[in-house]
C-alpha cells in the first residue's frame, strides 16, 4: 500500500495513486512525504518501478528494506540518504511479548522528498501522517522538521516503555524479598530480555542520529540542527537508562537468588532443630523397642514402674536439648 501528502506553493494534497504520484513528483512539489507499507513481503510492480525508475534508489536500498535489519543503519549516496531505525509499536503490556511490537522504519532522504517504508502499520506513523494531511503548512513546511516529527515519534516510543519497565522493576523490588516466587523470576527475566533487546537496537541508533548533527549536511541546515541535537541528547539519555536499568535487574536477579537460599536455609534449619529436639527420644525408644527382655532396668524399677522412667528420659534429655539450643539462640 502506496500514500502520500506533498507541499506546493502553499497548496497540499494526498495520493493513493502510483501514477498520480509520479505526476506530483515531476511537478517538483516543495516536499512530499510517500508512506509505503510492504504487503506479502515485498513491493508491488508500481512501487518497485516508483523507487528504482524515478527516485533512482540503489538496489541494495531497496533490498534492506525487504530484508530485516538488526541493526540500526545509516547510508549515504549521491543523492539521497538510506536509514534504517527501530521503534516499538504500542506500550508493551507483557514483556514476554516484548519481540513483537518492535517494528523496522526504512527511511530514504532526499533534499525534497521522504519515503518511509514499513512492513505494517504503525500506529505513531499513522499519526503523523494523519496530522500532514490536517496541518500541512506546520508538517509539511520543510524536510528538517517532518524527519525531525519521525525521530521524535521515534524515540517517544522508547520513552513510553521506559516508563514501564520503571513501573516493573519498582513491583519487582518490593516482591523480591517477601515473595520470592516462580512467577516473579519469570517476570525478571522477561525483563532481562526486553532490556537486552532495547540495547542491541538502541545503541546503534546514536550513530544514525549523529549524522544529522554534522555540520556540513546536505540534508539539514545549520539553524536546525540544534533540533537534531536534542533528539540525540534525548537517546542518549534514554540509553543510559535502559543501561542503568539492565544493572539494576542484574542485582534484582542476585537478590533474588539469595533470598530464595536464604528461604531455604531457613527450612533446613527448621527441620534440623526438630531433628536434634527429638534425637534422643528417638534413640531411647530405639533401645526400648528391641526384642530383649529382661531389661536392667526392670530389675531396678520392676515391670510396673519402668515405663514411668523411659518416659521421664525422654522428657528430660529432650528438655536439657532444648534449653541448650536456646541457650546457643538457635532457636
């Protein structure tokens, strides 16, 4: 599916039409913005005879677009830039989920015009484009601020599961020592997960966005590359974060598998002072139970009053075992 908005002498429209955006791009509008979804995987006939016949973009452009890209990239040609960015989707509500809602924005960048290829929809492009078509004169004025209004949406979507996973991690940290459950270890590595995969796609993108903050580019001009800085200084700020927050979960993680042996220890110690209570009562009646008659002890006591005296054994060795280990505070 093909789109477009275009900016001339003040006047704008939109277009579905291959062939109508063909006409508008000889008419040399001021700035167009083509909003191409790949459907079935790859680009129909007009849209590949749009890129390769009247854009002339290189074919491995166009083949990075087809062909997913792990890593953030930027490529510059005679005329024209290729970018390659990652953004998320919607605020990720499961993080087992996490893989799923980053999608891969191609970007090409031309002194007139912006195609942005995607392979679906894109609920912050679909935004964007939508404020274009209402608000032309303000989306629309120049290149540096439409590619400026992609960044931003860009790195919106970063920010939104920033403030997530600080959520998360708050839950998980007030959890980790009351509850240290089965449930929670799976939440922490989820979230182990998630930041590992904003790092791998988030690191490279300074690169991307440190291009448009050179001071010689063709694409953008002097006065608006401050704007360029701030979304630069906004990334990195927000890889910083992801980084501090991968820290924090690595710690989480170490609490939590001292607190599940600690849980443990706690067990054993348990079991193991009702053992040692009860050790001589066990004993005692061990001897007691053996098939041998007479006793010494029924000699002594008689057959009536030698149970009164295993009895008070048992009692008074476990009691002196008792007094001991509290006297020791290990009970």
């Amino acid at each position: 599916m093909i789109r477009a908005v275009y900016l001339k002498n003040g006047d704008s429209s939109s277009a579905t039409d291959v062939a109508k955006i063909k006409d508008i791009i000889e008419s040399k509008p001021n700035l167009i913005w083509i909003d191409i979804i790949i459907e079935n995987n790859d680009f129909s006939s007009e849209e590949l005879s749009l890129l390769t016949d009247v854009f002339k973009f290189h074919e491995l452009s166009i083949e990075d677009c087809l062909i997913p890209q792990y890593h953030p990239k930027i490529e510059e040609f005679e005329n024209y830039a290729f970018v390659a960015l990652h953004g998320i989707k919607t605020r990720v509500k499961d993080f087992s989920d996490f893989e799923e809602t980053i999608y891969e924005l191609d970007i090409f960048i031309g002194k007139t015009y912006i195609v942005t290829v995607h392979t679906s929809e894109v609920l912050h492009i679909e935004s964007l484009y939508q404020k274009a078509k209402l608000k032309p004169l303000v989306e629309l004025k120049n290149l540096e601020n439409l590619l400026y209004s992609i960044f931003q949406k860009i790195v919106a979507s970063y920010e939104f599961n920033i403030q997530k996973i600080s959520e998360t991690v708050d839950m998980i940290e007030d959890k980790v020592l009351e509850n240290p459950s089965q449930e929670l270890i799976s939440n922490i590595l989820d979230l182990k997960k998630e930041l590992l995969n904003l790092r791998k796609i988030g690191e490279a993108q300074r690169n991307v966005y440190g291009f448009f903050t050179r001071e010689i580019n063709p694409f953008i001009s002097k006065k608006s590359i401050a704007y360029f800085r701030e979304i630069l200084f906004q990334f990195e700020r927000l890889s910083q974060t992801i980084a501090s927050y991968n820290q924090i979960i690595s710690s989480i993680l170490e609490v939590y598998v001292s607190s599940v042996t600690l849980k443990l220890n706690e067990v054993i110690k348990f079991l193991t002072v009702i053992a040692t209570i009860f050790l001589p009562a066990l004993l005692i009646t061990s001897y007691y139970g053996m098939n041998v008659v007479p006793f010494p002890e029924h000699k002594l006591f008689g057959d009536d009053l030698v149970w009164y005296f295993a009895f008070s054994l048992i009692l008074v060795s476990t009691l002196l075992i008792y007094i001991y280990l509290k006297r020791k505070k290990w009970l």
